[in-house]
C-alpha cells in the first residue's frame, strides 16, 4: 500500500475540497441530471449527456481524494525540533553558487506542489537533491537543464 506524504495543511485543504465535492457539486449535478432527464430522449439530450460528465468526474474525484487521505502520512513540521536538517515539510532557501540568485522553496507533498506559490513536491529533482542536506551546505542539484550547485543558506520549520 503506498502512503502519501502530506503537510497538515495539504490534508486540510484535501479535507475541505472533499466536504465541498460531497455537499455542494454532487447535490447540484444530481439536480442538474433529475432537469434534464424532464427534457424528454436522453439519447439526444447535450444536457444530460453533459451533466452524467460531471458525476463521473466528481465521483472520481471524491474516489481519489478518499484514498489518498486513508493513506495519507500528515507530517507536521512545527511539531519537530529545528537541526538545522532539510526534511519534508521544511521551507529551504538556497543561494545558487553561480548567479547568487537566492531561492526559497517549501517541500511538500505531490498533490500540494505549486511552483508558483513556492511550493515543491518531494519528488522533483530540486526536493530530492536538498532532503537530507544541512544549513551552510553546498549541494549539486540534477536538474533538467543540468546540474545546478547551490548553497543552503536557511531551513524552516514552519
């Protein structure tokens, strides 16, 4: 059975999409079936054709955030002692060795990535080259547009 890693907030969010799928998009696609069903052929019916769509989609959904929230694993970050070490959860910044560019990432779980937010999953390239790395070290990260060297100038349990 494979586990999820996932930031408290992440099965929060997780949580709070699956009450909204259950409690407001099913009972309105149901209503919007139950409509269109009263439009006569449903062999011919774009409504209801479009409407049996959505279910499918929703439920699929439900099905998936449900399985992925019973195999969640929910690491807390703030509830671990800072050493200073790059774990899942943590918000790193790093300055890259070439450009002096500074960047700061927080590694989270596949389903919460957002680069745009600042957030990575644990399985890109960038996550996996920092897990286990220290403050002050300098890291060789396999990106796809090459190998990028980088020093950890500060980690987060926030």
């Amino acid at each position: 059975m494979t586990t999820y890693p996932m930031t408290a907030e992440g099965a929060k969010s997780l949580r709070e999409e699956l009450e909204h799928l259950k409690s407001v998009e099913r009972p309105r696609i149901i209503a919007a079936i139950a409509e269109a069903r009263e439009h006569g052929d449903l062999k011919e019916n774009a409504e209801y054709h479009a409407a049996r769509e959505q279910q499918s989609f929703c439920e699929g959904r439900i099905q998936d955030i449900e399985g992925k929230l019973s195999n969640a694993q929910v690491i807390d970050v703030t509830k671990l002692q800072n050493t200073g070490k790059v774990v899942f959860g943590t918000t790193v910044t790093f300055i890259n060795v070439d450009t002096d560019e500074e960047t700061s990432y927080r590694i989270v779980g596949d389903d919460e990535a957002d680069i745009k937010k600042g957030l990575i999953s644990v399985n890109s390239p960038i996550a996996r080259g920092l897990i286990g790395k220290e403050l002050d070290d300098i890291v060789s990260i396999h990106t796809p547009a090459g190998v990028v060297e980088v020093e950890i100038s500060e980690v987060e349990y926030k």
